[in-house]
C-alpha cells in the first residue's frame, strides 16, 4: 500500500520521524507532499495506483476524494450522536444534547460544547448561557454573507453536556476491532504522556469495541472519572491523531496488515 504522508502535520517531529524510519525500515513506498490549501492540491502531485493511506490533516481527505484513493482517509460514523446512539451510558457525555447551534439550549448554567462531527470546525470547550446567546446572535446576524468563509455556520450541529470531573485521559489506536497501542496524555488536567496503561483501562477499551467500531482503523479516546467509572470520551480520525507516547511503528504494520488483505 502506498503512503501519502502531509510534511510535517504531527506536533511531535520525533514520532513523526519514528513513521518515516518505519516506513522505510519495512520498504513501504511512500511519499511526504505539502497540502497547498489555496487550489486544495499537493506539491509535489503523486498518482499512486492502487490501494493509498494518508496520514495528514483533515483537509488530505479531500485530495482522496478528489483522486479516488482509497483506503485513503478513515472518517465513517465518527459523529457524535452516533457514539451516544451506540455507547449509550458507556459516554462520558451520556446527558449531552445534540442540535444546530442556533437552535441548541442546554440545561446548564456552564456546559461543555463541541462540534457534532470530527472536522474540529472549533476547539471543544467550556460555555455559559449568556456566552452561547452571544455566539447564537453573532451567527444568526452576519453567519449567512460569511459562511463561505467561516468554519463555525448558522446550520453547523454542535453538542452540548454538563462539566465532568476527569482523573486520568488515555488514547488508544484501533485497527480491524483490535487496540493496537495506547497513551497516557492526561493526569488531573495536567498533560502528561505515558505507553505504560493499567490493563484495566486496555479491558474497558476492548469491551467498548465489541459493543461498536465505528470503521475498521480510528482512534479512541477513554477516561477515568472522580468517581472511578471508566467511560468514553469521543473518537477521531486515526489518519490526523497525534500519537502521544503511543508505538506508531506497531499502527504502521496493523494497517499493512489491514488493507493488503486482497
């Protein structure tokens, strides 16, 4: 399978470097391109046959889609509401309430919103109502003339859930309904990063992926409460997630292996 690999789009050039010297390491053709956003192509231009990954931000998904690479870009059912659908009370945010963001009122005097899909149109964060009215006018106001330009739009779905009190935050990479490699990146609100996981957390994640997967290759993130429950934070697209102290030597081989069956 061949590789497209956007220069430099991981935060951590050492994992970054750790993917190239796999790739290599293991004689996987590929090739590192810059995404040029103005015209959405790539310099250089690369038309692979056959079977293509990128790995990359989420605008390589739109170069697969122009070029018909697939597996190309790994983004089926990672919207929201489909994870409270599916996990139910195994959601961090079981209460959260769903709905375009012109529409949407939560209970809560201060809550916590982000967008519905996985396109990060903006930053997950903490809301009051007043705060929600003021973006909801702003919107209502000048989002029409200006949602070509704007990520955030009148008809954009957003959700929306009460403030939970997190203990410890882990990510672990998925492929073909197995977790592959995991990563402490958060303690009492504190970044840290750790591969070493408590095998309790690693149970919780595959009880999780036999409940649902959402596609065969993405990324998972879980957390332990106040409370000590273990619960489900959200998932992403595997192609653009950092990869904290996970082992991307070992994604690498489980995708091969994945889609180089056939």
């Amino acid at each position: 399978m061949f590789w497209v690999i956007q220069e430099n789009f991981m935060k951590d050039e050492g994992q970054y470097q750790l993917m190239l010297n796999t790739l290599e390491r293991l004689e996987i053709p590929h090739q590192i391109v810059k995404y040029v956003p103005i015209g959405c192509f790539l310099e250089p231009d690369v038309n692979p046959e056959g079977k293509v990954w990128v790995m990359g931000g989420v605008s390589m998904d739109r170069i697969c889609q122009a070029k018909g690479w697939l597996p190309g870009y790994s983004k089926e059912n990672l919207e929201y509401d489909k994870l409270l659908k599916n996990y139910g009370d195994l959601m961090l945010n079981s209460d959260a309430v769903v709905g375009k963001i012109l529409e949407v009122s939560p209970p809560w005097p201060f809550f916590f919103i982000r967008p519905c899909n996985d396109r990060k149109s903006f930053s997950g964060q903490t809301m009051t109502q007043e705060g929600l009215k003021v973006w909801q006018e702003k919107l209502a106001k000048d989002g029409a003339e200006e949602s070509s330009k704007q990520s955030v739009q009148p008809n954009s779905v957003v959700v929306c859930a009460s403030e939970k009190e997190i203990r410890c935050e882990w990510r672990f990479f998925v492929v073909n309904n197995q977790p592959i490699t995991a990563s402490l990146y958060k303690r009492g609100g504190e970044v840290r990063y750790d591969a070493l996981v408590d095998e309790r957390v690693w149970d919780f994640v595959r009880e999780v992926i036999e409940v649902w997967a959402p596609n065969p290759a993405f990324v998972l993130d879980v957390c332990e409460t106040a409370d000590g429950q273990m619960k489900v934070m959200e998932i992403n697209s595997l192609n653009s997630a950092g990869f904290y102290a996970c082992q991307i030597d070992r994604v690498v081989v489980a995708l091969e292996e994945l889609f180089n069956v056939g």
